[in-house]
C-alpha cells in the first residue's frame, strides 16, 4: 500500500474516530508501552516497502501475477485480522459503507497490486519501484481538479512538470525508449495512478465514518481478497508444483510489505505526524532500485538513479503547502 494511501486513511478517519472514543469511552489509567524507537520503524518500514518490488519479482518466478496478488492479500489481511483480534475491534458495519469499501480496495488494492504483478513479468524490479515514486505528482494533479481545496502554488506546479520531466529521464524518451517494455511500464504508472484516485475516491466517501483506520483497513484488504480470490481462477489455472522460494516471497509481501508495513506506517503518522512519516515515500525507490541491482542482478543505466532524483525532487516540491506567489 502506497504511503499517501496510509496517511490519508490516517488524516480523514482519526479526528472523528478519535471524539466518537472519547464519548464513548470513560478515562482508565494507562501503562506506557515499550515501543521501538520511531526512527528504527522508519527504516525498518522503508525496507520492507523497497524491497517490495523485488519480492514481486520473485513471485511472478514461479506463480502468476494475480496468484502473487493473492497470496499478497491473503497474508495481508490475515495481518490485520490478528491486529483487530489483540483489540477487540470489529469490522465497519453497513451496506453503504461495504460498498465505498469495496470500491476502494480495488483502486487501493486489487488493481495497483495486480498491475505491478503484471507489469515485472517484462520490467525490472527497479523501474517498478520507481514508477511508484509518481504516486504523488498523479496525485497533485487529480487533486487540482477533483478536490476544490487543494488549490495549485507557483512551487506544486514546478514540482509536477519536474518530476514528469524525471519519468521522461528515466525512460530515455530522447532515446526513443530503446531497451524499454512499453506494456509493462505503462501497467507500472498506471498502478501508481490507482493509488491517487483511490485516495480522493476515499476523501470523498469515507471521511467520518466513525470506524477505526484499523477496521476500515482490515475490511478494505478483506474486500480486496474476495475481489482476487474470485478474478483469480478465471484467468490462471492451479501450479501443477509449489515453488518454495516463490511462495516464501508471496508470503513476506503480504505478511510484511502488505500488513506489518501499515501497522507501523498507522504508528508512525500517529507518533510524529504525516509530514515526518512522509519521508519514507523518497527512500523506497532507492532501496529497491539497490535491492534489485544487487540481489537480482538487474542492469542499471545512468538514466535510471538520474531521473529518479529527478523524480523524487518533483515528488517533494508537489508536497509544499505554503501559500504561493
């Protein structure tokens, strides 16, 4: 899951969720809790999404990409299951809400997972973990024109043209794309796309539910699954063998990239705040594009770490809320 994804939930649901708690909910003394120290989560957290791409690559070793997706769910959502059994909480109630739910694991979930399953069957692990660092100059520009508060500044605007300017690089568009998979990195920017317009999808019709992030996640990757689980064996048939090391990678993108990864990333954005935990947007493609050259033994163009820079300095710009000139 995307990071603006995580703490927008976070931003839309906490305020509400947070009143309906204190009306409900007499004071009880509380123990404090041992807990790591929020930079060891952020760089743990920024692992386990960076190498994320290169797990998938693995997968799609031995299984199909909507197989990968499946398994990713599955191990996922039983993540948060386990989390929502420790406390006590249950799932949202209400057949207008399941149904918002629903459309927003496939744009959150179903979709993005799937095409970046696809999309490493014919591209590096590496171009796909930058093709996710888009996700926020997609998301400045929807939010341009479909959320009337989120007006443009001199600033997002430079930071949007320069971060396409950054894709533009990586791909060597002056190079006529030579060497690239066109198919596959379009399904690539295309699942960074989802996360945005599932984000503003959520803004719109989730805001003040009432429901924990927590419930409303869990929910959502149960949707999620059911979604892939019936997709799946209409396109993809049983493995005649289980390939183990597939299988153990499948198991740590959903168990790690897809469930523990958001329970730190709910931690983190509660502890110091959305614009400290933000940060580790510009630390995955890094990781993966090391992970990949380094474990994977993928080629590396000077393009690629260029345009990336490029990309995440756009990415940054796009982040500035001050009033503009």
């Amino acid at each position: 899951m995307c990071y603006e994804v995580v703490s927008s939930i976070v931003e839309t649901m906490s305020t509400v969720t947070a009143s309906a708690r204190t009306r409900s909910q007499s004071p009880a003394p509380s123990r404090p809790r041992a807990r790591l120290d929020w930079r060891l989560r952020f760089g743990v957290l920024s692992l386990i999404w960076g190498f994320s791409f290169l797990l998938i690559k693995v997968g799609t070793g031995g299984y199909a990409p909507f197989q990968v997706t499946l398994g990713r769910l599955v191990f996922g959502t039983a993540v948060l299951v386990a989390a929502m059994a420790v406390k006590r909480e249950r799932l949202p109630r209400g057949a207008r809400l399941w149904g918002h739910m629903a459309v927003a694991a496939f744009l959150l979930n179903a979709l993005p997972f799937s095409l970046f399953a696809y999309s490493e069957l014919t591209i590096p692990s590496t171009l796909a973990g930058i093709c996710n660092a888009t996700s926020p100059l997609w998301g400045m520009a929807l939010s341009l024109v479909a959320l009337s508060e989120d007006r443009p500044t001199r600033v997002r605007v430079a930071g949007l043209g320069l971060g396409f300017l950054g894709v533009l690089t990586v791909l060597g568009a002056w190079q006529g794309f030579h060497g690239l998979d066109a198919t596959g990195t379009a399904m690539a920017l295309l699942a960074s796309l989802s996360y945005p317009v599932g984000w503003i999808y959520v803004r719109r019709t989730l805001t003040g539910t009432g429901n924990s992030h927590l419930s409303m996640t869990g929910g959502q990757l149960l949707l999620a699954t059911v979604q892939l689980a019936v997709v799946t064996p209409l396109f993809t048939s049983v493995p005649e063998h289980f390939a183990v090391v597939p299988l153990l990678a499948v198991a740590a993108l959903g168990a790690l990239g897809t469930g523990l990864a958001v329970l730190i990333q709910y931690g983190l954005v509660a502890e110091v705040g959305p614009t400290t935990a933000q940060m580790v947007t510009y630390f995955i493609p890094v990781i993966a594009t090391a992970a990949g050259v380094a474990i994977l033994g993928e080629s590396l163009r000077w393009t690629t770490p260029v345009g990336a820079v490029i990309v995440l300095a756009g990415a940054a710009l796009t982040q500035i809320r001050g009033k503009g000139a």
